[in-house]
C-alpha cells in the first residue's frame, strides 16, 4: 500500500468520490476500484498503476484506466483487495495468478504472463514459479528463455 502525505491523500479520495468505480467478483472477494487517469497524479507521487489507500473499513483501490489495459483490470484489483486483506504482497502476487488460471485459455494466459512479468519487481520469477501452477510454470520457462 503506498504511503502519501496528508494533502496527496485528500486529493485522491476526492478523485474516489467522483470517479467511476466498477465492482467485480472474483474467487469469492468483491472489490470495488475507481477507474482514473495517470495523468491527474502528481509525477512525484510514486504510485504505480494501480495502488491502494486506507486500512481498516476505509480501503480505496485505484485502477488508472490509460495504463492498465481493460481485460486486466479487474484481476489487478483482486491483487490489491488481497494484499490489503491479508498485508502480504507475495500472497497476492500468488492469488492473481491462481485467479487468472482459473479464468483464462492458454493464449489468454500466456498474454497475461507477458505483460504483468514486464511489472513484476517482487517476487523474482523464479520465486513466482515455485508458487504457480505447472501451466504457468511453463510460460515462465518460455519467458526466461527469451
């Protein structure tokens, strides 16, 4: 979870308020997300593309909309949902993926692989194969091989 000033803070639940929030299932969470533009955050910021705020009953999940493509939005939010329910952002690296091997074909997870590995900062890949399924075990080998 990003840690922001006070002021930073205000600016961005007011941008909550007033954005469009999309609310979505899945594997039994219900997070809600509003949908913003990375334009509207100040470049010293330090916030990824998407990012959560608050603690406790007060928890916000951001998705800026021009950076994160569509069909990935809602498993991105599912990641922040997990890592504020559970504080671990390792485990909600680990539930993403379990989520999106559950939902997708072969093609559809092998794009998806392509493009969060391009993000993926922690866990390494190697870490992230010994807490995948075999599928995605294999497309982290063809990956590593490129």
């Amino acid at each position: 979870m990003a840690e922001i000033d006070p002021e930073l803070g205000e600016r961005l639940l007011e941008m909550y308020r007033n954005a469009e929030k999309v609310q979505v299932y899945l594997k039994g969470l219900i997070p809600t997300y509003a949908l913003i533009s990375s334009k509207d955050l100040p470049e010293d910021a330090d916030l990824g593309p998407v990012f959560s705020l608050g603690g406790g009953l007060a928890e916000f999940i951001f998705v800026c909309e021009d950076i994160t493509p569509e069909k990935y939005r809602k498993y991105e939010a599912f990641h922040e949902a997990v890592e504020l329910l559970h504080g671990d952002h390792s485990y909600a690296i680990e539930k993403e993926f379990e989520a999106v091997d559950e939902d997708m074909d072969n093609n559809e997870l092998a794009e998806f692989c392509h493009w969060r590995f391009q993000a993926l900062q922690d866990p390494s890949l190697d870490e992230l194969a010994k807490m995948v399924s075999p599928r995605i075990q294999r497309i982290i080998e063809e990956y590593q091989k490129r």
